[in-house]
C-alpha cells in the first residue's frame, strides 16, 4: 500500500439507470476517470427550491485523480443532467501500487513518486 499521489474519488448522483451509464461512459471515454461505479438502491432526502424532496437515486463512485478534476467539473456543468450536480471531492489515502499504476495508466497521466 502506498500513500496517494493525488488519486481521489469523486462522488455525484443521477435519477435514471440511463443517466448513469451514459455519464459514467463519457467519463471514461474521455479518460476523466479510470473507473466508475455505479450504486443502485439509493434514497436522498433534500430540499430543492424550497420544498422537500424525496427521490431514488444512483450514487456514481468515480476514481479520478487531482489534475483531472477541473476539466471533469467542466464536464459536469455541459453534460450532467442535474441543474447543480452534487460534485463531492474525497482524498484517497492510500492506493495499492498495482491500482495506482493502472489508473495513472488510463488517465494518461506521468507516474510521480513511488507510483
């Protein structure tokens, strides 16, 4: 186990399975993201426009890294179907050598430190 080398994990939700898959496959695609797993079986509690609201959601675990993070906002604001996308930044503490090698692979990103 290594100490992150800026890998983090980037948490947003969507309504419809179809919102998800395509989201999540545009991420990808764009090599905004290494990987990202979609949860099912969720239920937020908020309140939107002054009223309550109760609504299933999917949760989008999206494994990023810091340099990525400005253009997947960016991504976000043109393409996420939420007029304000939850957009949740969480520090990775540490990684396996071999995952982080990986996603430094697939975000095309240069290997620092031990990594």
């Amino acid at each position: 186990m290594l100490e992150s080398g800026g890998e983090v994990i980037v948490l947003t939700t969507v309504g419809k399975i179809e919102q998800a898959e395509a989201l999540a496959a545009e991420i990808v695609d764009k090599q905004l993201a290494a990987c990202v797993t979609v949860i099912s079986g969720g239920l937020s509690f908020y309140r939107w426009k002054a009223q309550k609201v109760t609504e299933p959601e999917l949760v989008l675990l999206i494994k990023t890294h810091r340099d990525k993070l400005s253009d997947l906002q960016s991504h976000f604001e043109r393409e996420h179907p939420y007029e304000v996308p939850e957009f949740v930044v969480l520090d990775v503490a540490a990684v396996s050598e071999s995952y982080g090698k990986w996603m430094h692979e697939e975000l095309k990103l240069k290997l620092t430190g031990d990594l």
